[in-house]
C-alpha cells in the first residue's frame, strides 16, 4: 500500500515537470530556482527534476512521431 502510493507521488510529480517542460517550450517561460530556495544543493535538485520532465517530454514527442497509426504529422 506505501509502495503503491509512493509510486503514485512519483508518477504525479515527472507529470508536473513535463507540463512545466511543455510550459517553457511553448511559452519561453522558465522556472527559476533560485527564487524558490537559497540552498545551491537544492537548486541542482530543482534543475535535475525539471530536466527529468524535458527527457520525459523528448520521449513522449518521439514515440508519437514514429507512430503513424495514432497520430499524424501537419505539413
């Protein structure tokens, strides 16, 4: 049951930074860490885990592109 809730929490938070990965290509608009928190430990926890929602976004953009049966591309 806590192993299944952790997951849960995981799954949610790599889906917040894919949106906010989302956010900031479409909109050029980016999350500074050094707002958030002083510590520079915490910043490089804050960077690594928004770079974990742009590999998230690559790989979702990717596996649609090379699927032609779900999804097309606009020329």
């Amino acid at each position: 049951m806590v192993v299944g809730k952790l997951i849960h929490i995981g799954v949610d938070l790599v889906l917040l930074s894919t949106a906010l990965a989302g956010i900031r290509r479409s909109t050029g608009l980016k999350l500074k860490p050094d707002s958030l928190v002083e510590s520079k430990d915490m910043q490089s926890y804050i960077e690594r885990y928004l770079s974990l929602g742009e590999m998230a976004m690559d790989l979702a953009a990717s596996r649609m592109g090379s699927s032609s049966t779900y999804f097309t591309r606009d020329h």
